[in-house]
C-alpha cells in the first residue's frame, strides 16, 4: 500500500461518505519523491477543489499517522475524463463507483450482523423479489455502507443489465435542488424513478425537508408499484427518525427492516485479523487482542488503530509487538486505559435498570434482580481479569457455577436477543 492509500483510508474515516467518493475515491499516487508528493485527480477543477478545501485536513491526516512527509501537491488526470453525468447534469448509473473494498467476501459476518448479510445477499440473488424494501440501520462506522456496496458489487455481476442506482440521501437533495434550478425535473423523474434497483444511503438526511420528502415518496411508490427492488440505510430504524413524514415512515417499515449491532470481541477480533491480512501485517495474537479489548464497538475506529499501528511500522521499519501497539495507540485510544472494577460494573448495571448496587448482592430470585446480577456477573467475566469465585463473592456469595451458569446463560440470550446484545454493548462502552 503506497502512502496515499495511507492517507485515503484515514479520510474515509474522517468525511461522509459522499464527499469521499465524490472527491477522493477516484484520486491516485503519481510519484514520491523526498518529503512530497503528488497526487492525480481526474479534472483540474476537481485537483483545486481537493487543495482549497482539504488541504488542512490532509495535513492533520499527515501529522495523525506522523508520516515524514511536508508537501502534498494535485494535479488533474486529464486523459481519464469522467463520465458520471448524462447530457442533462443527472447521474449516469452505468458510471456509479463502488468501493473496490466493499464486497460482500470482506465483510465480516457476526452475530451483530449476520440477518442484515443475509438479507443483502438475498436481495442481490432476487431483486424485487424478497425483502423489499430492505432497510438497514446501524450507527455510524457499524458498516452498513460496506453492505450496500457488497450488494451493488454482486448486482453488476449477477445481473450486469440492471439499472442500478447507488446514491445517497445527501445526493438526491442536491440532485432535486440542481434540477429545480434548472428546470429539468422531468429528466430528475426519470433518472430515479426508471432504474431497476435504487440504493439510498443515510436516507434520514431527508426529514424534516418537505419538497424533498415528498420526492422521495412518489419516486418509491413509482418503484416499488412496478416491483423495483429498493434498499434504504439509516443511523436509526424508520419509526426513531425524527420529522421523517409519516408517509415515508410507513413506506419505510413496509419491507423487511433489519439492524447491524455493534460487534462483540470476538467479531472484533475477526475484523483485525482480515485487515492485518489485507496489508500483509504480521501482528501477534497479543497486540489484535489489545486492539479488540482497547476499542469501542465501531469497525472504523477498529480499522483506524490497525491503519495507525501500519503507518508506524512502515515509517519506522519495525516490527510490531505489543509494547509498539501500546505506545502507537495511546493518544488514539485515551480512554480506554483505565480498569474496570466489579464495582464500577455493579454501579453501571444497576443505574440502567434503577437498582441500587446492594440489591444485586440480595439473597433474592426476583427477575428483576436476577437478570441484572447475571448481566453483571457476563460483563465481569468479559472486563475483568477477576476469578469466577472474586465474581461470585462480589455478586452475594454465588458459588462458581451459579457464576458460570449465568454468563453462559446471558451469551447465549445477546445471540437472539438484538435489544440485549445492544444494552450490554452500551453499558461496555460506559465502562471502558
């Protein structure tokens, strides 16, 4: 990987991911020479604006990943032009980039995300046909752009005559509004509402726009009318939207709605382990492990430490153990290093279900104190380097297999428990 790689990676982190591909998605190392560089992008305008409006941030990229480089300079790739809009100024869908990355083979499957994979793949094996429309929600940096781009990937290949339309909600406004300026809503009508498969990232930035989300909603009754396969993402599912139009939010739910949970450790473990072979690393058990445990439950702050423990061993050509890591990490992940107690876990569990921390010491079946305790007891064993016997004591004096009953219990109920599984994923990110 060359260091503007480097670079983009950190970017697509750091921006929506709209004005990455529209700016940098399509930009390319042309040399290294000392401490510059110079980067191809595919017009002169496009060179420009890059340098204008992104050049501060590059440099705190730069400084972040502490690259030895000084100068980063643009020009244009003119004999690469681009054909991403018809003689109208609208998309052309025949040009839509996908992320080269972003396929259905690197996605790793979890619990946390296992129903929102299976429906993708579905959909790409049937468009019209199930699930639709599919709506996928996830916060920020859970991948749920990955999965969309997963399914455009698969559609070009399944069924290279489709009429696919990756777009974004940010980009549907800007299109709408470029073509009331224009007066050219009739071409805006039949580049959306003519396509085979439209695919919507973050479609909540259209509440609370009336033009727009009246737009959206005959553009989704003239597909989905005519059976035409329609995915929608969002940061939250379509009832939690705020001044989304209810018209909307009912066409929204009319499908199969389905959500990416944050990933437990051993998805986080699973995602490293493919990154550090993407880049052909060799990273110790031990230093993935620190990774996963140091991490909040988010692929991209997950990807973001291994890029900066990557960018480290290449400027400094050594090799990466677990004191590297540490020292590479420990203004990237701050709050990570303090220790979590038994206590600090009893106060956390008790102040989201309303108890106090003595009443999970109680002598007491009641399922409101139970469930808690055995809650409790699950995020000591995963926290804490404490014994199953140090666990038993601070929760009532329960012996070890009441302890490893309830943990095995409480693993077994976050695997089909979506609201369970996200509870504890919040209490864990409190606590760490």
């Amino acid at each position: 990987m060359d260091v503007w790689e480097l670079i983009k990676q950190r970017l697509a982190n750091q921006l929506t991911s709209e004005s990455f591909h529209n700016w940098f998605q399509a930009t390319r190392l042309s040399s290294h020479r000392g401490d510059a560089i110079w980067v191809s992008a595919p017009t002169e305008a496009a060179a420009a604006f890059i340098e204008q409006e992104y050049g501060a941030l590059i440099q705190r990229v730069i400084e972040e990943l502490r690259l030895p480089l000084q100068r980063v300079h643009f020009h244009a790739r003119p004999e690469e032009p681009q054909h991403s809009q018809d003689s109208d100024g609208n998309p052309r869908w025949d040009a839509v980039v996908l992320n080269p990355r972003f396929r259905f083979e690197t996605f790793v499957v979890g619990s946390c995300n296992q129903v929102a994979y299976a429906a993708a793949q579905a959909v790409a094996q049937r468009p019209g046909q199930v699930y639709n429309p599919l709506f996928i929600y996830a916060g920020s940096g859970l991948g749920k752009t990955h999965l969309l781009h997963a399914l455009g990937w698969r559609l070009r290949e399944n069924f290279p005559s489709l009429r696919v339309a990756m777009t974004s909600g940010e980009r549907f406004i800007n299109d709408m509004v470029r073509a009331i300026r224009q007066q050219r809503m009739l071409s805006f009508h039949r580049t959306y509402r003519s396509v085979d498969v439209l695919v919507m990232d973050d479609v909540h930035v259209v509440a609370g726009k009336d033009t727009t989300q009246e737009e959206l909603f005959h553009t989704f009754n003239e597909l989905h009318a005519r059976q035409r396969q329609i995915v929608l993402s969002s940061d939250v599912p379509p009832r939690e939207i705020p001044n989304l139009a209810p018209s909307l939010r009912t066409r929204f739910e009319c499908g199969l709605t389905v959500a990416i949970d944050p990933p437990d450790l051993e998805t986080k473990l699973s995602i490293i382990r493919q990154r550090a072979a993407e880049e052909g690393l060799q990273m110790p058990d031990e230093v993935k492990l620190f990774i996963a445990s140091r991490t909040h439950s988010n692929v991209r702050e997950i990807e973001g430490a291994v890029l900066r423990i990557q960018a480290v061993a290449s400027v400094t050509r050594t090799p990466i153990t677990l004191q590297m890591a540490q020292q590479a990490l420990r203004d990237l992940l701050p709050s990570r290093e303090r220790r979590v107690t038994l206590e600090s876990i009893a106060k956390a569990v008790c102040a989201e279900f309303g108890l106090q921390p003595a009443q999970l010491r109680m002598r007491s079946n009641a399922r409101q104190i139970v469930t808690p305790r055995q809650i409790a007891m699950y995020m000591a064993r995963e926290l804490t380097h404490a014994s199953l016997n140090e666990i038993g004591k601070a929760f009532g004096g329960k012996h070890h297999t009441t302890v490893m009953h309830s943990i095995n219990k409480i693993e077994k109920l976050r695997r089909r428990d979506q609201d369970l599984n996200r509870l504890i994923h919040r209490l864990m990110d409190v606590l760490q």
